[in-house]
C-alpha cells in the first residue's frame, strides 16, 4: 500500500483504495484469531469482544455528535481498536474492564488528538497499557474455564518446559487473540496479499527479536526456545497487525526497518531482563514515541538538495 504514495506532476490518477477498505481489511484479517480466541476460550471471550466493540463505536459516535463533527464510524477504524483491544484481554475479565479500555482507546488516545491519523500511539495498545497498570491483578490473571496456572511464557521465562505444538495451535493460556501462532499467520498473510502491509516492519522486528534473544536469552541459538518466544504471548499479533499500524508506524522505507529493529530488541528487553514474562506492548508504545525521530533521521533528502559543495 506504501508503494502507492508517489510523488508526480499532474494529472493525478485517483486510487479506489480507502480507509474504510483498509480498516475492513483488518478486520476480517483478525477473524481467524478471534474465532479461535471464542473456540478456546468460550461464551466469556465473545462477549468480551462484544463489549468492546460495541464500547469503541459508541465512544467515537458521540463524541463526534456532542462536538459537532462529521461521524466517521463508517471507516472501521473504530472497529479495529476495539477488536484489538479485546483480543489483547484476558478472557475472565470483567465486562466492565473492556468498557473502561475502549472508551480510553477512543477518548483519550484518538479523539482527543485529532481522530484517525492524528493520534500518535496505536489507541487499542495504549488502552491496555493503561488497563495493565491500572488494573495489573485482572490483566494478569489468565486463569479461566478451559486453563489455569501460567501461561507458557511465563513458565518458559520461570526455566520450566513448555509444549510449543500447543502453543503454535493456541491451546494454551494467555489473552483471547495472542493464543494461536497459526490464526494470526493466516491473517497476516491475508493482508500481505491484499497489499495493505508488507513484511518491512514485521519482518526486521522478528528477525532482530531471534537474534537478541540467541545472545542474551542463555539459551543461543536453540530453535526450541526461540520457537515458544515467537509463539507465545503477544509477538506475532503485535508484529503483523499493531505494528504495523499506518497512523504510528515511520512514514520512510528506512525508517521501517529502524522501527523494527527498535521494537525487537525492546521486546527482547523486556522479555529476557524484565519482570515480566511478555513487553509487546510496551516495545510498540515506546516505538510509537520515537516516531518522529526515527523518520527526521530517515528521511530521503530532496532531489537536489544537500549535495556537498565543491
């Protein structure tokens, strides 16, 4: 899709593509995931997703009523903060958690910066964040119907075994969409054929995060351990459908690859010398910060502008 942002004299071919294509891309793109999220974990993960869709199109619709603007909940926009956010909660957690985050996602990060492209960190991670430290206990607590006791990072970054073909199928603990290594890959290629992302960012985050945790993880280059960190927790969904964002991610080629390299070894950071077991989020809050940096150093220098003089 970035391939199409060029730069030319007039006239100008005016492409079909819209936000409200590309955001309804990304929906039916998450599919996979939460479906699997409902099949593992029950009637409890789809009112949760529910809920919080619900919760972030009703935010975004009044908002923009009570201030007079044009409604945009047409775009989908709305509609992927919101089923992000849920794939990114606990399955047991209370309804009225989901309703907290949305309406935060919405609000606070997207609406009160300008709406959809003027938000400078992705609303739904920015929504768990805030969830996670608002309310850690819940966040934390994976135990459900179908699972309890932790989940396998934590059990991995605890020296203990892990079943990894369990954790590539999603029978395992964690949030409603990090589960299954297998729906989100089909989704994310599903949106690598549409054109809507390429594997810049996702690609150099993930390789970069191999090659961190072959150095520092104790473990060298052990395909097993780095198979269970690329398959639990967060890594996959955050790499392919959050970092990837068009809004917070650098506008530049190079930037891209930088911003995935930041992200890797942020999440190796947090992973392997942090309190907890996973720092997805964390890693793409911070990358999101350091945006405007990472594309003032990327950016490509003006057609005969900045030679050297003799």
């Amino acid at each position: 899709m970035s391939n199409l942002m060029k730069v030319s004299s007039n006239p100008h071919i005016r492409s079909k593509v819209t936000s409200g294509n590309i955001m309804l891309a990304v929906v039916i793109a998450l599919l996979p995931a939460a479906g699997f999220g409902i099949y593992n974990f029950g009637l409890d993960a789809l009112i949760l997703i529910l809920i919080t869709v619900a919760t972030t199109v009703l935010t975004e619709y009044l908002y923009e009523k009570l201030m007079h603007k044009k409604v945009t909940i047409g775009d989908f926009s709305a509609v992927v903060t919101g089923l992000l956010l849920a794939l990114n909660l606990p399955p047991a957690a209370p309804w009225w958690i989901a309703v907290i985050g949305g309406v935060f996602a919405i609000l606070v990060v997207k609406m009160l910066f300008g709406g959809l492209g003027q938000n400078f960190m992705n609303p739904a991670l920015g929504a768990r964040c805030f969830l996670l430290i608002s309310y850690t206990s819940i966040m934390c607590n994976f135990d459900c119907d179908a699972y309890t006791g932790p989940t396998p990072l934590a059990s991995l970054k605890a020296g203990e075994s892990v079943n990894i073909l369990d954790m590539v199928i999603g029978k395992t603990a964690g949030t409603i969409g990090e589960t299954s290594m297998i729906a989100i890959v089909i989704g994310a290629c599903l949106l690598i054929l549409l054109g809507v992302i390429d594997l810049k960012i996702s690609g150099s985050y993930i390789v970069t995060f191999v090659i961190f945790i072959s150095l520092f993880g104790g473990h060298g280059f052990d395909p097993a351990y780095i198979s269970a960190h690329l398959s639990g927790g967060g890594l996959m969904l955050g790499a392919f459908f959050m970092a990837t964002d068009y809004v917070t991610r650098p506008i530049t080629s190079k930037g891209q690859y930088v911003y995935g390299v930041i992200l890797g070894i942020l999440t190796g950071i947090f992973r392997i010398f942090g309190p907890s077991a996973e720092g997805v989020s964390y890693a793409i809050i911070l990358g999101n910060l350091l945006v405007p940096l990472i594309e003032k150093l990327t950016m490509p220098v003006a057609f005969g502008k900045g030679g050297k003089r003799a």
